[in-house]
C-alpha cells in the first residue's frame, strides 16, 4: 500500500476530500518527525510506540576494501507494535 492508497481509504472512510485527507496525514507524520527530534516518545494505544533508541558504538568492516573500520553511536527511530497490530498481522 502506497500514500496515495492510505489516502484514498482515510478519504472514502472520514467522508472528506483527499486534500484534507491529505492534510491529516502530513500533519501526523510531521508531529511524529517533530515529536522524534526532540527525543520523545509518542504512543498510540493498540496500535504501536514510536521512539528514539541509541545504537551503541562498534566495529565493522568494509565491504569493499576489507579493512575495519569504527562505527560510531547514534540515535536511530524505532518503532515497537502494539498489541491490536500484532493480532491483526498473525
């Protein structure tokens, strides 16, 4: 399913036009990006958690040239399913 698909349905499903639909949808994923950056955590209940873990620092190796190389730690986004997600998903 692509945006324009999830639009359509939010569109047919609300009764609006797909520009407001369109509208509501930006609108959450910039609150989610906005609400991430800041480092919180934003939970939506029976359907998942989005937050920011930190991946440790460690080694690899380049593919290519083969020789190792260090991986430094950053924040990364997670997101964690919720339970209603994961009974519809079996």
């Amino acid at each position: 399913m692509k945006k324009e698909d999830v639009l359509a349905k939010m569109a047919q499903d609300a009764g609006i036009t797909r520009k407001a639909a369109s509208t509501a949808l930006n609108s959450f994923l910039e609150g989610v990006t906005e609400s991430l950056g800041k480092g919180e955590k934003l939970s939506l209940i029976g359907f998942g958690t989005f937050e920011v873990r930190t991946r440790r620092a460690r080694k690899g190796i380049n593919p290519k040239t083969r020789k190792p190389l260090n991986i430094p730690a950053k924040q990364a986004p997670a997101f964690r399913p919720g339970k209603k997600l994961k009974d519809a998903v079996k």
